[in-house]
C-alpha cells in the first residue's frame, strides 16, 4: 500500500472524496496515528502523543513512521513469551481523557480490525484517485508475501 501511495501526485492525495476522512491523506494520517497512539499505550508509554493530522510531514516522511510503528507493532507481538502475556490488561486514557482498562489481545484485535477498515477505504479512495494497479490487501496475501 505504501508503495502505491508514494506514487501519488499531490491532487491524488488531498482530492475530496467522500469516506470516513475526506482524502487518502486523512485517511492515511489517521490509520497511521491510531497506530502509533496504541502502539505507544502497548509500551506503557506514560504519556502517549497523539500525532493527529500532522500536516507539518511530507507523505514520504508519515509513511516512513508508519511502517515503523507496524514493525515495532510486530515486534511486540513476537516478544510476547506466551497466551498469558496477551491477557495483560493495559490501563489507558482514550482522546478524550476517559479511562479504561483493555487485555493486549483486545488492543491488537482492535488495532488489526481498524486498518484493514481503512484499507479497505484506501483501495476505494485510490480507485476513485484513477490508480489502476491496486495491490493486494487480504490478510491472506501477507502471510503468502505476494
């Protein structure tokens, strides 16, 4: 996916088109800084920062964090040392300051259910873009590395 959006022209990224965020940069901003804010919280991050729409970050630069969030987001899940370590519960604030207690294996879910929505809007969005060569987003395709 991110090799497609790199491609992307500036009028791809921020054409309005009618989804949960108004343009496949909104969409990738969010999906990448919801990613972030759990990965950090998963870390016991004291003070998870919220990137939001940080339009100050070329695509280029948003994406590169992205992939590195889901690297470590792997790495977490590989150090886990067995099922009990899934059951953690981790204690977090939500945006609005809300207080709430989840187990890791319900963050992750969450986490995974949230971006394969997203991409799936992307692949949408992108159509509506004019791209034409969409790569493969089924989780089954990762697991084969196609």
């Amino acid at each position: 996916m991110v090799d497609t959006i790199l491609k992307l022209t500036p009028e791809q990224l921020d054409m309005t088109i009618v989804s949960s965020f108004d343009s496949i940069r909104k969409t990738i901003m969010h999906t990448y800084a919801a990613e972030y804010i759990w990965l950090q919280r998963l870390q016991l991050a004291e003070h998870p920062v919220w990137v939001g729409n940080a339009t100050d970050k070329s695509m280029e630069e948003v994406c590169q964090h992205w992939l590195q969030v889901s690297e470590e987001l792997l790495a977490f899940v590989n150090k886990q040392f067995d099922d009990r370590a899934l059951e953690h519960v981790v204690q977090y604030q939500n945006l609005q300051q809300v207080q709430f207690k989840t187990p890791v294996f319900e963050v992750l879910t969450h986490i995974f259910n949230h971006a394969t929505y997203h991409r799936g809007q992307l692949v949408t969005m992108l159509r509506q873009a004019g791209v034409t060569q969409i790569p493969g987003t089924d989780y089954i395709k990762w697991i084969w590395k196609i």
